[in-house]
C-alpha cells in the first residue's frame, strides 16, 4: 500500500505534544512492514533545528486564496531519522516561518484558519506530484480535517482522488479548529458545501467536524477514549456527529519507540538495568536526583514523580492540595515535578519548593534528560487526567519499573491494570486506580499503593516486574493501523463496485 500521512507534527521537526511522538514514528514502522510511506508536514521554523539535512527541490506551485490572493509554495525534502520515510515540507515562510506553531502566550494566531486551509489544500497538491496512486492519505487532527471533506466535496479536483481512501486520527477532541463562518472562503469551495452534513457547524466552520463526517474511517488513540467521546460528558460538542459515525469509529493505543525508552540502553539515566536487576539502577538514578535538586539523600523515601503540561486536563486541581498536605504533615516521601504551563499552577509550585527543598524538586519547563531520570528514579508515577486520549508517560513508567497511579479514563485504562486483591493474585496488576477525579481520593489511592510497598514487598516487586514485562513497542500499533487500511481499502472497492451495479442496472432499466 501507498500511504500519505499528513501531520503539522512529528519529532524530530515540529513537536507540541503527543501528536509528533505518533507522527515521527509510525510511518517508519509502517514503512518497515513492506508498505510506502510519506509523510507531509508545513515547514515550520523549527524544523531547521532539528538536526538533519533538508533540501530544496524544484518542486513549487500557487494555490488561489482568494480571487485577488495566490499564495506560492515550494516542497523542501527531508527523511525521518528511524528507517528511510520521505518527509515532504510546504514551504510557506508567510504562513508557517513563526516562533511558534499554533500561537503564542497571548493566544492563538488569528489566521489560524487561513494558514491551515492552505496547508491542506497545499498538501493535497503535493500528493500529485508523488509516484504511483494513493491508497491512504491519513490525517491526523484537525489541522489537516479539511483534506477529507475536500476529497469527498470535489472528487475530481485531482486524479489520485479516485483511488484514495482518507482515514482521519483524532488525537485529542478538545482542540478542534473551530471559526468564524467567513473562515469557509479558505477553502475554495463553493459555499453550497457550507452545510450542517459537510463543513458548517452551527454557523461556523469547524475543521476537527469536517474530518469526522467526511473521513472513510475514523481512529483515535484508545479504545476507551473512542467510546468516551461519543458521550456528552466527553464528546466536546461532537458526541452527536461521532455517534453519527460509531460504525467507521476505532481506538488504537500509541506505541513507544522501545529504542529510545529503554531503561537498559538509556544513555540519559545515571545507570541502565533491566526488569531482572532493576533495584540497584533504579535507586542509583533516585540518588543522581536527589544529588542535582539538593534533595535529602534518603534511599528508603518513596519518590514520587510528575512529568506534563501544568493543566487542569492533567489533574492539577487534585494534584496541588495533595501536594501541599503531604509536604506541610511531613509526610515520608520526596515529590519531584517537571513540566510547565498555567501561571496558576507554576506559582504555588515555585514557593512550596522554596518551602520544601529537602523534600520537592521542581523543574519548569521541558527536559527531555530529566524526564526520563524521573521515570528511573521515581518509585511511583502519578497521572491524574480528567481525561486522556492515550498517554504516555504511563507506559514509560510501566517500561521503567515505576508504578503509575492513573485515573481510569482513555487510553490510561487501557494500558494500566490495578491492584486489587484478584490482580494482585493472578499477577496482572500493574499500577493503581483512583477511584474518583478529587483530591481526597488521590490522596487515598498514594497512601494505598505506598502501603503495598512498605509492608507487602514481594507483591510490591511484583506489579513492578509485570508492568515492565508489557509490550507497547509501535508494533503491534503499526499492525493494527495496516489492518484498518486494507479494510479502509476494501470497503472503497465494495463500494465502488456497487455503484457500478447500479449504474448498470439503471442504464440496463431504461
């Protein structure tokens, strides 16, 4: 097969989030699989600091924004660094050569809708200058969810069309490309297609919908969060037109590149081990963050870890009161943070570690070195998320010996069992459940888990040495997504040929 995936991320060029992890990689394990892969991003600013070489080619073209408005582009070339995947740049320096991707500080930038129907539209003139037909373009998110709806609106536009499939990943339903009704003319449809079945959503256009009804199939990255997000609670204003679509809708868990969080390997950890002699690495990269923070330099203090976006989503409110009622009762145990976000979480972080020195190691802003020393050194990980389409530092904690203490939302239930007295038994636990989203219960869900390992050592080791043996390696993932585009594939070709029958049968009738 002959898939595009279309992405505004993938490491090591262009990273906000989860998004780039799953764009970096899976085309390359696809690749590996026997199938073609290419991958086609904007040309962001920071993808000439990502270390590997990008060309110019000859390739460029315009694209009308507007009667009065043709806006030119060129194709730069580059190649992912895991296997031999041709990455395409639309070079646009007007619209993508910023400090940022999406916004800054103060917001969005407010031609966001512009500058991203012009990449999808850019993206899909692109694709025909590739060799050979299409067989899949996989969008992922709402950036590129007008590719689907174009694809379908105008099936003549260009020739690959006809043969290709779209299949449309939501990695997170709450950000969804959502504008002012006028924002339809970047387009360049007709405004007959601005409707309630195709891209109008109440009175405006809304790129992530579009996506949704016009996709052949649609994926997200769990099975849980595929079916949470076809509820009220958790549908963002879309659980109706998900509902609507429940039959092409699937959740397939991300992977992990095993090359790079490997605790055996690792070369940003203090010392490597393995799930058979882990507890002298772990404690050795306990150590090395006790020693750089200033902390107390106490083997025997559970440590507690925290890596991601200081954000409600991510289970602050709950977080901060533990936080502080653990630290002020001089509870025993060493808290360590990394990560950066809402002002009104960094301040109170800031002055219970000038409080606290001895006991809470605080790091604003992103270290990749840090985050894997905290998965290795910490003894448990805590992931509170209201919600969570897949996750992911709780598989690196799985794969590092630190047990996750997770809400049990997305993709988080899907890849953590919790310790209960018939897990414990049978061996399968690996981690713990907070039974409800407050603080109280967080609280309680800690002191339960810190129990099993002061008092119940061998079932302690236990869930440790379980969670280690799991596999979340992007093959069975890649595997999985090849699957559901032969089947993507196969329901286009059934679906053509009935249409053909009857065709047939109707020029037969006459």
């Amino acid at each position: 097969m002959n898939i595009v995936f279309l992405s505004t991320e993938a490491v090591p060029f262009a990273k906000t989030g989860g998004l780039a992890d799953v764009c970096g990689t899976l085309p390359s394990k696809v690749a590996a699989l026997g199938h073609r892969a290419t991958l086609i991003m904007p040309a962001f600013r920071s993808i000439r600091s990502a270390g590997l070489p990008i060309e110019s080619t000859d390739t460029s073209f315009a694209i009308p924004m507007s009667p009065q408005k043709l806006i030119g582009a060129r194709i730069l070339k580059s190649k992912l660094p895991d296997g031999d995947v041709p990455v395409w740049f639309i070079d646009q320096p007007q619209y993508f050569d910023r400090e940022s991707l999406y916004g800054t500080s103060i917001g969005d930038y407010p031609d966001n809708a512009e500058r991203f129907a012009f990449f999808c539209r850019a993206a899909m003139h692109a694709i025909s200058r590739l060799d050979g037909p299409v067989d899949i373009v996989h969008c992922n998110d709402w950036q590129s969810g007008l590719v689907p709806a174009i694809m379908a609106a105008e099936p003549d536009a260009y020739p690959w069309i006809k043969k290709a499939s779209s299949i449309f990943t939501i990695h997170n339903l709450a950000y969804q490309g959502h504008f002012e009704r006028d924002a339809f003319r970047w387009t360049g449809l007709d405004w007959k297609h601005f409707n309630s079945n195709q891209f109008e959503y109440y009175n405006h256009l809304n790129f992530l919908k579009t996506g949704i009804v016009a996709a052949d199939m649609i994926t997200t990255v769990s099975p849980k969060y595929a079916e949470e997000i076809c509820t009220p609670e958790q549908g963002c204003g879309l659980d109706n037109v998900l509902r609507g679509r429940r039959d092409r809708l699937s959740g397939i868990i991300n992977g992990i590149d095993q090359t790079v969080w490997n605790p055996e390997t690792d070369p940003k950890l203090s010392a490597t081990y393995d799930a058979r002699f882990y507890k002298q690495g772990k404690l050795a990269n306990k150590r090395e963050i006790q020693q750089r923070f200033g902390l107390e330099p106490n083997e025997s203090l559970p440590m507690i870890g925290l890596v991601g976006r200081l954000a409600s989503q991510k289970g602050w409110d709950m977080i901060l009161p533990v936080l502080q009622s653990h630290l002020s009762e001089d509870r025993p145990a060493q808290w360590v943070v990394l990560g950066s976000g809402e002002a009104r979480y960094e301040e109170p972080l800031r002055k219970l570690a000038q409080a606290y020195p001895k006991r809470f190691a605080l790091y604003l802003g992103f270290s990749d070195e840090m985050a894997h020393l905290i998965e290795a050194g910490s003894d448990v990980f805590v992931m509170p998320s209201l919600y969570e389409p897949c996750g992911l530092n709780q598989l690196y904690s799985l794969r590092y010996g630190t047990v996750p203490i997770v809400t049990e939302t997305g993709g988080l239930a899907n890849t953590v069992v919790d310790c209960t007295a018939e897990t414990l038994k049978d061996g399968t636990a690996t981690g713990f459940f907070i039974p409800a989203a407050n603080a109280e219960a967080l609280d309680q869900t800690i002191g339960r888990a810190l129990h099993l390992r002061y008092h119940e050592k061998e079932k302690w080791e236990q869930i440790i040495e379980t969670g280690m043996s799991q596999d979340f390696s992007w093959r069975h993932s890649a595997n999985q997504y090849i699957e559901l585009y032969a089947k993507t594939i196969a329901l286009k070709n059934s679906q053509a040929k009935t249409m053909i029958k009857r065709r047939d049968e109707s020029a037969t009738f006459r």
